[in-house]
C-alpha cells in the first residue's frame, strides 16, 4: 500500500478531498438542477424586495440604532439562513443518498473513520451554499441592499462559527436518519422554527418573550445577528456575545453529535440496517 | 489466518420508530437469530467456500467479518487483530465485494468511481492510477472505464465490485456471490482469477460465499455447507463427496411398484432412504444403504420378488447436490 495510509493527517485530508469531488462531481451531473438552483436565487430575490416594499423601514431592523430597510434585514437573513439548512440537509441527504445508492456499507467499509465520513459529507454542501449565498447578496445589491460598510472580520468569523454551531443539528439529523431511516418532518419542523424563532422574518424583539427564549436557544439567531451586524460594518467586539455564544454552542454539540451518531451506526450494525432505507 | 469462534448473530424482528420506543420504554424487542455457535479457521492462501441456499447465514457471516455488523457473542480475528475490538486495522487487510449490484455511484465514471474508493481505502496519486489500471485491466473493464456506472450492465457493475474489492491490495477477499449475474463467459473468467491470479498467484484467502453448488466443488479449497445459520458441513469438497460415498446410491427402474415392494426395499439391512419418481418409463426408486455385506443382494432381491418387471438396476453416483441436500435437509429434520 502507498505510504499516504501510514500518514494519518495526510490520507485524513486526502480522504476529505475525495468525498468533496465526489459529492461536486454527482451535483454537477445534473446540470439542469445545478443551473435551476442558481436560477432560483434571483427569484428568491426579486420576492423579497417585493414583500419589502410593503413594510416601512424601523430602527427595529437594524443593529446600531438607525431606521434600517426592510429589504436590508430580510435580504442579509435569507440569504445566512442557507448555511441551517444546508448543515440540516446535507448530512441525513449524504446518509440516505449511501443507504439508497447502497454505497453505505463499502464506504464503512473502508478504513475511514467516522467523523471524518460523517464531517465531510457536507463540505461541498457548505462551499455551495457560500458560493450561493455571495450570489444572493450580490444580486440583492442590485435590489438596494447596502454592503457598503461590511466588516469583514466579522462576517468571516461568524461564517466559521455558523458553520460550526448549526453542522452539530446536522449531524444529530444523519443520527436520526441511520435509525429511523426518514427525518423530511425534523428537517422541516428545524426549518420552519429557525425561520419563526430565529429572526428571519421578524426582529426577535418583536416576538413574545416566551417565543424570544426559544430563539435565544437556536444557534441561527446568533448567527444571524453576527451577520447582520457585519453587514452593518459592527466590529466582532461589538457582537462578542453572540461569537462566544456560538463557540460555547459548538463546543457542546460537536462531541455530542459525533457521539450519538456513532452510538447511531453501532445500533445500525448490530440490528442489522446500515443499509435499509 | 482467519478464525470464526462460537459467533452467534441475531437481529431483532421489528425496527423503527416504533421499536426504537419499545426499546426506550424496557421493553424487550423479539430477536431472531441467525447464525449458531459458528466456528472457522481459514488459512492463509486458502480459497475456502461459504455454501448454502439463500438466507443460510452466509452474506451476514461476512458482514460480521467486514464489520459492517457485530456479533451478539463470540471472536473474530484477521491476522490475529480482533474484528470487533480493532475494526480499523481489520479493515485495512480486507477487500469486500457484496452481492450488491449497485454499491457505486451510478453518475459517476467507473474511474471516478474507484478514485473516490481508493482515496477512502488510502490511497492516492500515481500508486492509485496505477492500481486501478491493473484491477480494471483484471476484470477486462478497460474500455468502459470512463464510461457512467449507471450504463454498466449487471454484469459489469460486479466486475467493478470485484476490482474495486482488489484495489488497496488486500490479504483477504470477501466475495459475495461474484458471478451472480454475470453471463457464463466472464463469471469462468472470475473463477480462474480468483484460482489463477488471486489464490495461487498472489497467495491471497479468499473467502466465497455462493449457492452455486458446482463453483463451490470445482473452486474451492474447502467448502462449509451453511443452513440455517449452522455449519452442516465442513471440509475439502472431495472429501465431503468421499464421506457420501460411504452411502450406496442406486437408482432401480421398475414397471411399478406396490407397498409390498416398498416395505420389503425399506427393511433390507442398512437401509437409509427411499425417494420414489415416476416416469414415462415406469418407477424409479432411488434408495441409499449403507455399505454392508449382503446389502445390495438383499435389495436386488427385494425389488424383483414379486410380480413387477425390473427395467434397470444401476448404481449412482454422488453428485455436489446430493451432498448439499444431504448435510441441509437433514439439518431440516432435525428442527
């Protein structure tokens, strides 16, 4: 055997790249779905600035005090909130698509180990949905969203800490997924919660506090304030809370994922349903 | 070296939500089991075969081997390594072939394909180009290597699997019913690699589970029969054959028969079995004794002493189904 599987880090590394081409060359197989998604965007975009229209600007929708556009606030949450999707997708996705094409058991098969199958599966999800989301921002400019003052420090560590704090929901869904081998409902139900409770739509401000608690918990709320306020050129000091809240919510979760999801396939393999579906 | 020692496998009758609930609130979940008290030792360069009809056991016996399952009791080793204690280390020594057609991307090349395998098995660059050119250039996949997965005849697709399963170079080979649904001209052509190239060429073990009796005798080294989750019968095929021929076999064609003669015909000493077949031709009674002294003229004297015409009275020889349905239904019986 090459001397690549002797070197831990390296074949780790060379394995991730495998599973990223694999996962680009299968989306990019179906050209007209690939074109459709991007596509989509600038209808995303257009309905936005639509439904902005109808609502006056408010202090409410900004970060620093100031009357801020509807458009401005709705445009820079819709288009972060694709990263809570693609980690609640793109993990149980990866995990159903292996259980459906049957390639599950060859993968685990395979001297790999778990978190680096697990973790990389949704590494071209993300790449994709950042190249998304830099389209959806740069077509809202078109629109009159304002980028014109971006600190650009913030926005990137809240990218990692997003990234981070939302792939654990993931990773619990592929959990759910290898044992109850369906989660459309879970998916949906996050989804749906993350948008109402999350700050999407409406300023957590303006939801009753029983509801502002529930989005307190979810890590999209603090992502999106980090986003928001980058948008709005905030230093990271400025949104330090919601930055250590994201870490600490990683910290926590990450381990904990990969736990339940290896407790996850060990249920699978002693029940006998890697690769039911 | 590979060993199987007292494994015991079950899986439980229900799954689901609705299980996974019974299970969280105490409630026992009824198993089934489907492997009892296993026990194998496979040496190094052996070609040894996993036979029995469907649903014997034989696919989840190599799953267990694979890791991809885990025994409710019991130790596996590959080489020494514990399967279920170090799976990584297992893994890296075994090359895995099941009889799932699919297992590939269907929207991927065959290259891309084992590209992206071979990166997981660990390895890359110029020596995994190279390894795939050999393993595809073995299963004679050249010319379709650039082609989709999803255009791949049956077939094709488990030459890939075969190739794929040879790719990180493995000391041990679990194939899965590799010539299932290959056509006659490529599935001799994997038997040969498998003995030629693989066994006496490479010196590697290759374990075979199939259901087809003749691949399993002209193939393998040793042959266990699986039924039922148990081992029935274990040893070299020739060896099995000569433990059946200790049973006399004759096939005696008569006009007809009455319960006379078949009484008579069951008492003579050493009788086994009686299975009775009607043909255009008349009856044929196909007994099996025992080898004893005055056996066969007590049966020559049975089966002629009454008014029934005696067509044809030869002896028959053991066939690698006579065996096999020998070693499982009478494993039948005995439930």
């Amino acid at each position: 055997m090459t001397a690549i599987a002797d070197r831990p880090v390296a074949s780790g590394l060379a394995k991730l790249g495998a599973i990223f081409r694999r996962d680009a060359l299968v989306a990019i197989s179906y050209p007209g779905n690939f074109a459709l998604s991007w596509l989509a965007i600038f209808v995303e975009v257009v309905v936005a600035w639509y439904i902005a229209q109808l609502i006056p600007a408010s202090p409410k929708f900004g970060e620093t005090g100031a009357a801020v556009s509807y458009f401005q606030f709705l445009a820079v949450n819709s288009a972060f909130v694709r990263f809570q999707s693609a980690a609640l997708n793109s993990f149980a996705d990866s995990i159903r698509d292996a259980q459906l094409t049957g390639t599950l058991e060859i993968v685990l098969a395979t001297p790999t180990q778990l978190p680096t199958l697990v973790l990389s599966s949704a590494l071209w999800s993300f790449t994709y949905t950042s190249m998304q989301t830099a389209l959806y921002l740069g077509v809202a400019v078109l629109f009159g969203l304002n980028l014109g003052h971006v600190n650009l420090l913030t926005a990137f560590v809240f990218l990692i800490l997003t990234v981070c704090a939302v792939s654990p929901l993931g990773v619990l869904a592929a959990a759910l997924s290898m044992v109850i081998k369906k989660t459309g409902p879970v998916e949906w139900i996050s989804t749906a919660s993350a948008q109402l409770f999350g700050g999407v739509y409406l300023p957590l401000k303006s939801l009753p506090v029983a509801l502002q608690f529930l989005g307190w918990l979810l890590p999209i709320t603090h992502a999106l304030n980090g986003f928001r306020a980058a948008v709005a050129g905030v230093p990271l000091s400025g949104v330090a809370y919601d930055a250590i809240w994201l870490v600490i919510a990683s910290l926590v979760l990450m381990p904990f994922s990969l736990w339940v999801f290896a407790k996850s396939v060990g249920k699978a393999r002693v029940d006998g349903t890697l690769s039911m579906y | 070296m590979l060993t199987v020692e007292h494994v015991d496998k079950s899986f439980p009758v229900a799954h689901g939500p609705g299980a996974m609930l019974r299970s969280l609130t105490g409630q026992k979940i009824p198993r089934r089991q489907v492997l009892f008290d296993v026990n194998l030792r496979v040496g190094q360069g052996e070609l040894f075969g996993l036979l029995g009809p469907n649903g014997a056991g034989k696919s989840t016996l190599l799953k267990l081997l694979a890791t991809l399952t885990i025994a409710d009791s019991g130790r596996m080793t590959i080489d020494g390594i514990d399967v279920q204690r170090d799976p990584l280390a297992a893994k890296r020594r075994i090359g895995l072939c099941t009889s799932d057609e699919r297992s590939f991307y269907f929207r991927l090349s065959a290259r891309q394909n084992m590209e992206f395998f071979g990166a997981l098995m660990g390895l890359s660059g110029k020596y995994l180009r190279k390894r795939i050119d050999e393993c595809i250039e073995l299963v004679d996949l050249r010319e379709y290597l650039d082609q989709r997965f999803g255009g791949y005849s049956s077939g094709m697709r488990v030459r890939l699997a075969v190739a794929r399963a040879l790719l990180a170079d493995p000391a041990i080979l679990f194939l899965d019913e590799p010539t299932r649904a290959v056509d006659p001209v490529h599935a001799e052509e994997l038997r040969a690699l498998v003995r030629r190239n693989l066994v006496n060429g490479a010196g590697k073990t290759v374990i075979l589970a199939t259901n087809l009796l003749d691949e399993a005798w002209e193939l393998c080294d040793r042959v266990a029969v699986v039924n039922h989750g148990r081992i029935v019968a274990l040893g070299p095929p020739k060896e099995l054959d000569v433990d059946l021929g200790a049973v006399l076999r004759y096939r005696v064609t008569l006009d007809d028969v009455d319960d006379d003669l078949l009484t008579r015909t069951r008492t003579v000493p050493g009788f086994r079995d009686l299975r009775i077949v009607r043909t255009e031709r008349g009856v044929d009674l196909h007994v099996e004794m025992e080898a004893r002294d005055g056996s066969l003229g007590a049966l020559m004297r049975a089966v002629s002493w009454n008014g029934s015409t005696l067509r044809d009275f030869r002896p028959v020889e053991a066939e690698p189904v006579d065996v096999f349905k020998k070693v499982t239904l009478h494993d039948d019986g005995d439930r």
